[in-house]
C-alpha cells in the first residue's frame, strides 16, 4: 500500500520531520528565504494563475502522484525518500559487500557535503535560466510542462537543503543559504557548474536542455543513488522519479519541432522553411552540438582522480552499478579511454576506477543516440533522407582530455585559425539565435500551437490536448 504525505504540515515529508524540532525549526527558518527567492526568480509570469500540477501523494511506484490545479507560490515543496531497502548492502568500492550507512563517515564528510552542494546547486539554477519562458510558450501544454519542471526543480532542491541542514551541521546550514546567494549568470557570484550559468532564451534552447542538461542529471543522480550514505541513496531514488518528465519534456519537444519541420518541408518542397515559419534541420543540428558538448563537459574529466576517490570510497558509483560485469571495485583492471597527444586524437590506457566519468559519459552518449533514432525514424516517416547526428565527443569541449582541442563534428582536428573559421557552421549563429527569438510568440488559445511545433500526440493524465492547462 501506497504511503501517503501529510499535506496539512508546513513542510510535507515523509522523514517524521516533527520528531526532530531542531532540524524543523531550522528548515522553518530557511522557507521563507526559499519562497523569496521563487518570487524574485523563479517563473516571472503567471504565479497567480492555476496550473494543472501533479503533485507527489507517495514513494511506491504505482500512485505516486496526484494530479490538479495549483498556484506556482502554493505548491507544496517537501521533502521525500524513497523507502528504505531491508538489509541493504554497500555494492562497490573499498566498503562494498559492508552495510549502508546511515550517518556520514567522519573520512567522507567533506566529499559527500560537495557532491550534495554541487547537485543541489544545479536545481535553482535550471529555474532561473527559465524564467522568462512562459511570456513565449508555444501552447498552453508546454506553459504547464515548463511549469511542471520548474516546481519540481524546486523540490528537488530541498530534498538537497534536508539533506544538509540534517546532516551536517551548521557547515550544512551555510550552504542551504548559499544556494539562494548564487544566481545563474551573476558574474560576481555565479551557478557552480559552467552549463547551468547559460542563458536559456528561447524554447529550443530549453528542449535542448531538458534533453541532454536534464539527462547529464539523471546519470548523476543514478551514480548518486548507488551511494552507500543511504539518505542520499533514498532521497536521488525518489527525485528520479521527477526527472524522467524532465526527460520526456525535452525528447518530445525537439521530436514535435522536427515533425512539423518535416510538414513544413514536404508542403513546401524545400529545406528550407524558415520563411514558412518552421525551425530548418541546420538550425536545429547547431543547438543539438551545442547542448551535447555544453552537457558532455558536466561530467568532468574522463580520468579523474576524484571520480576514483569517490569510488572507491563507495560515496558515488556508476549509473546502474549492478548491470557491469566487473569486480565492482576497479582496482587492478584497466580500460582504454580517450587521449589528445601531440595535436592527434588518439587512445591511452587508465585504471578503470580512474575512468568512472567516462563510463558515465558513455551511458549517457548511449542514451541520447536512442532519442536521435526516434527523432532519424520521424524524418523517415516523411520521406526525408536527412539525419541528425551526436556530434565528436571531443567537439567544443571545455573539461577534460579535449579541453584544448579544436575538433570539427566529424572527428577532424583543426587549428584555431580553422575552428575561428568553420565553427559558425556547427555552432548556433547569432543570425540563427535573431531567428529562433523571432518565433518566440506565445501562443495560449485552448489546443492552438505556435507554427513551429506540432502538437503532442496524447495530453496529460487523460486529458485532452486542448484541454485548459493553465487558466489564464
């Protein structure tokens, strides 16, 4: 049976909050600063309008969530884990086979206070980089699905803030305020991790985002969930559970765009349908470059010694640890991993537990080609031979082994004078940039869509698609 929220608490959650006054008290003190900050910077529209939200009602997988109208400032943010597992054990690194913790190691106090710190500084962010989104929403769907993972991003960041304040102390305190100090793009106190200080200025921009930026977190939050600190286990269970709309959000956007670019296409008998009011494939494949390589670099380098540390100490593992046919502790095989010697890409060899960041690169390279192969099939469909494509992974790369490269989509090293040269063909233009803003009108009439995208196939929890998902 399905364990159900209090909702008529002042802080929802299911980690009997009430039993621990100190930590109430505190977590008290920190919503309304909470609340201050989604007024100043989360959705800068229709706070006062009723938006059709669901709402997590339980932890099992089946009811998990109820759907109905809600207002952005009452949406009741708390904090939720998943249940806990009977007897589980540690299922890598140095303490695997040991049972999980339930308070933090003294040795691993620091490492797992910045993993906590780092991934819940990525949820406001994402809010902030969306928040003039909803004067431009292409239908009402999309309004509420933007406002879907807005709210939940929001959520997301106090189960981190819960994680602190219980956890660590006043050290936990101090970086729960830090969160709602920095500020995406603030040039004197900025978001920590670089993708999340981009602007996203248009709903392309945030399609592309919910579709690699989104998915670089499922990935994180999937090692996250390998940990054997059980509260962070629980809590990045749950917020998966959250993610995979964001997920879905951004697979169906761009699939929707890329339908009625093929419509567009075929009436018209041309590539190019920007005069018709539709997004080109061109356009398109230089924002899907950049939000791959922005994405690619957030999972650091591809040999890290931290992402060994880490490891091994069984703080953070790899995306479906149990799937890999290894020893789950790393320490004496060694893998082949990218390498930039000499201006040549080429390969090296690294301790396996050295090369964790790759091994998640790589699931999620496998992963966003699966979205490609039904956006490919779309195009098919219509009758079109073109086909998007992943770039290099060493294209337009900041972090890691490619860091100082400069590589063409196609795997072809360059000079600078080159890349100066040619990176306007792979990179979105600022005449493409001009474009796309110039079909950012907001389209809200009941089951309308603007020109550029297609409607969805189905609508949400049963409802029609032209239902009223924001009631403006």
């Amino acid at each position: 049976m399905t364990a159900t929220f209090d909702y008529t608490e002042r802080i929802p959650n299911n980690v009997d909050l009430a039993a621990d006054r100190r930590l109430q008290r505190a977590l008290e003190s920190w919503q309304p600063h909470f609340l201050d900050w989604w007024g100043e910077l989360g959705p800068a529209q229709f706070q006062d309008r009723d938006v059709f939200l669901r709402t997590a009602i339980g932890v099992d997988r089946d009811g998990w969530a109820d759907y109905g109208y809600v207002r952005l400032p009452e949406y009741r943010w708390g904090i939720f884990l998943s249940e806990p597992q009977k007897d589980r054990t540690i299922g890598f690194g140095d303490h695997k086979g040991q049972p999980v913790w339930q308070e933090v190691p003294g040795e691993y106090r620091n490492m797992l206070r910045r993993l906590i710190v780092v991934q819940g500084d990525t949820e406001p962010a994402s809010v902030e980089q969306q928040r003039h989104l909803g004067a431009t929403a292409p239908s009402l769907y999309d309004l509420r699905n933007l406002f879907q993972v807005n709210v939940e991003e929001g959520r997301h960041l106090w189960a981190m803030v819960y994680l602190l304040q219980r956890y660590f102390g006043r050290d936990g305190r101090d970086e729960a305020d830090s969160m709602l100090e920095r500020h995406s793009g603030d040039q004197d106190n900025p978001r920590i991790l670089g993708a999340f200080n981009e602007q996203t200025p248009d709903w392309l921009s945030f399609f592309c985002f919910a579709f690699f930026t989104d998915r670089d977190g499922k990935f994180q939050l999937g090692a996250l969930r390998e940990s054997a600190f059980d509260p962070l286990a629980r809590t990045c269970d749950f917020m998966l559970k959250e993610e995979a709309h964001h997920l879905f959000v951004g697979t169906q956007g761009i699939g929707r765009i890329i339908e009625r670019t093929a419509e567009l296409m075929n009436t018209h008998d041309t590539d190019d349908v920007r005069p018709h009011g539709g997004i080109d494939l061109g356009t398109l494949q230089r924002y899907l470059n950049f939000h791959w390589s922005v994405s690619l670099d957030l999972f650091g380098a591809e040999v890290s010694t931290n992402g060994a540390t880490s490891y091994t100490s069984s703080v953070k593992g790899r995306f479906n640890e149990d799937r890999y046919q290894d020893d789950h502790r790393l320490v004496e095989r060694d893998i082949i991993v990218p390498a930039f010697v000499d201006g040549q890409i080429t390969t090296g060899s690294a301790r396996s537990v050295n090369a964790v960041n790759l091994q998640l690169q790589e699931a999620f390279r496998d992963d966003c080609t699966k979205g490609l192969a039904r956006w490919n099939r779309t195009l098919t469909d219509h009758g079109i031979d073109h086909r998007l494509t992943l770039p290099h992974l060493a294209f337009n790369r900041h972090v890691g082994v490619f860091a100082d490269a400069n590589v063409s989509p196609d795997g072809e090293v360059l000079s600078a004078d080159e890349w100066t040269a040619l990176s306007a063909q792979w990179l979105p233009t600022g005449e493409d940039k001009a474009f796309v803003a110039s079909l950012m009108t907001p389209c809200f009439d009941k089951g309308r869509m603007a020109s550029w995208i297609a409607p969805p196939s189905t609508g949400i929890s049963g409802q029609p698609t032209d239902y009223e998902y924001v009631r403006l």
